[in-house]
C-alpha cells in the first residue's frame, strides 16, 4: 500500500506545485517585460511540461530509464489523445495562431527524428546531443518569434490571462521557488512508488511511465487545456499540448539520454512510437487547415478519445499475456 499511497501523494503534489510554478514563472516574466506571445510559447507551453522533466530526470539519475522513456512518449500519447480528445469533445478546438501553425509541421519532423533514433533498439548519448541540439534551435526560434512583436491570438490570449491573474512580484517570486522545490520532491516520491509497483506487479518500468506516471504527469496540461477551451482561448488550450510535445521528444528525451543511455526494447518503435507518430499526424492534418481554419470538432475529438482507450488496451493487453 505504501508504494501506491507514494504514486497517489506524488501526482497530486506535483500536479499542485506545476501549476503554482508555472503560474510563478509567467507572472515573474511578465514583471521584467518579457513579451506575451514569449511567454506563451516557452513559459506557458514548455513550462507545463516540467512535471515531465523533473521525473524523468530523477529517474535516469536513479538507474531507471524506462520510466523516463515511457513518461516522455506516454505524456505525448495522452497529450493529444486523452487531452485534447475530452478538450474538443467538450468545446471544439480552432486554431488561429500562425505561431502554433507553424509549429505543428516541427512537431511532425520532431517526432519522425525520434522514430529514427529508436529505430535500431538504442538510444545514445550522441542521439540525445541531437535532440538537445535540436531543442535549442527550437528555443532561439521561439525567442526571436516572441520578440518580433508581431500581432498574434496567442499571444492575445496569455496577455488576457496574465491580466486576469495578475501578482505582484514577490509572490510571483516565491511560488516559482516553492513550485519548483516541490515539484522535485514529489517526483522523487512519484519515481519511488512506481518503480516499486512495478516491481511488486512483475511489469517494466516501462510500462509504468507509459500509463500511470505519462497520465499523472500530463494532468497540468488537461486542466490547463480545459479550462481555456471553456474559456474560448483555443490557442492556449492546443498550445500547451504541442509545446508540451516538443518538449517531451527533445528536452525531456535528451537530458535523460544524456544522463543514461539506454537501451530501447523493440516495442517502443512497433507499438508506441508509431501511435505516438499517428496521432502527431492527425495533430497536424486537422489542426493546420489546409482548406480553411484548423479545428478539431467534436467527432475528431471522439476519435481521439477513443484511440486512447484503444492503447491503453493495447498495453493492459501485453501485460496480462505477458
């Protein structure tokens, strides 16, 4: 029972501290003078991926890969299946931002590197030097991008947030460092108790960071994503999932291939990076509106929901045969 009470504690503490971080982060940024659409893309949009990072760092360091890789490619999986399936089922998801329409066909290659890199059963440190270098690229982009000053509904959106929830700077100060001290402790808890399930349930650690902790560690994204869309701000709710994406796949991949090499057991390519592929696919066939305004309704929205379910069953499935 300890070991759950430990996974249950630990998602429910981190889910809290990203949001308190997060929401530190941007009200500090927006104090000294960092643009709206900047903030959107890097705070908002990667920063709802630090439960992420923080866990999959931990458990590199700790000699645990295979929850790093499940939680980065399982979050992606949840992100645009679960997430954004129950978001456009309950208000249909437009996008209007020409910053997200731009990153959808990155996101798309980003994912296609991926496949590559874990195509031959290994993931190296000189693959994830690759996608660290990558990232990087993506962060200058970002910067110049948010930057420029250009008028976009992304940006209109985070500023209309950032107004509704406006702190003073020394609480938008001490909730980045009280979000980020607790986001590290209970990923540190997290990591324990579901390395012991896993162990006292005779399944990988892979299969743990595919479903409990991928589901856990992308709650931020859901509530984020469902109240914008609730809201009308489409393009916070999308954006968080595609930042969140790219982050996973480079950021969170790289810096615990950096940490730990590993090796990548030949259902990681067959099963899980291919429905990871699948679904950036659709991501990007319907979000980026080739004859009109990008929209996922609430039938595509179904779908998504229901391919979810669908590889959940798929890896229940594999378990119990196995």
């Amino acid at each position: 029972m300890l070991p759950v009470l430990a996974v249950l504690a630990g998602l429910a503490v981190l889910v809290w501290s990203a949001d308190r971080f997060v929401e530190g982060s941007a009200s500090t940024a927006r104090h000294f003078g960092m643009p709206s659409l900047l903030i959107g893309m890097v705070i908002v949009g990667f920063g709802t991926s630090a439960p992420e990072l923080v866990v999959s760092t931990i458990s590199s360091l700790k000699g645990n890969p295979g929850i790093a890789l499940g939680n980065a490619y399982g979050s992606n999986i949840t992100n645009i299946a679960l997430i954004l399936g129950i978001t456009a089922l309950i208000n249909p998801v437009s996008v209007h931002s020409l910053i997200l329409k731009k990153e959808l066909p990155v996101l798309t290659a980003v994912t296609a590197l991926a496949a590559y890199q874990v195509y031959d059963g290994s993931l190296s440190r000189m693959d994830a030097t690759v996608l660290m270098a990558v990232f990087s690229l993506l962060m200058l982009w970002a910067i110049r991008e948010g930057l420029a000053n250009k008028p976009d509904l992304l940006g209109t959106e985070v500023e209309r947030q950032l107004a509704v929830h406006a702190m003073p700077l020394k609480p938008a100060l001490f909730w980045l460092v009280v979000g980020l001290v607790f986001l590290v402790v209970s990923s540190r808890i997290l990591v324990w108790g579901a390395v012991e399930i896993a162990t006292a349930m005779g399944v990988s650690d892979l299969i743990i960071g595919l479903t409990v902790v991928a589901v856990g560690t992308s709650l931020p994204e859901l509530a984020s994503s469902i109240i914008a869309a609730r809201k009308g701000e489409h393009d916070i709710a999308i954006g968080n999932v595609i930042g969140s994406n790219l982050f996973n796949t480079l950021a969170v991949v790289g810096i615990a291939g950096l940490i730990h090499p590993m090796e990548v057991v030949q259902e990681v390519f067959s099963r899980d990076i291919l429905t990871m592929g699948a679904l950036t696919l659709s991501l990007f066939v319907v979000g980026f509106g080739f004859r009109g305004p990008g929209r996922i309704n609430r039938f595509e929205g179904g779908v998504l929901f229901l391919a979810y379910l669908g590889y959940t069953t798929w890896l229940v499935a594999g378990v119990v045969s196995g």
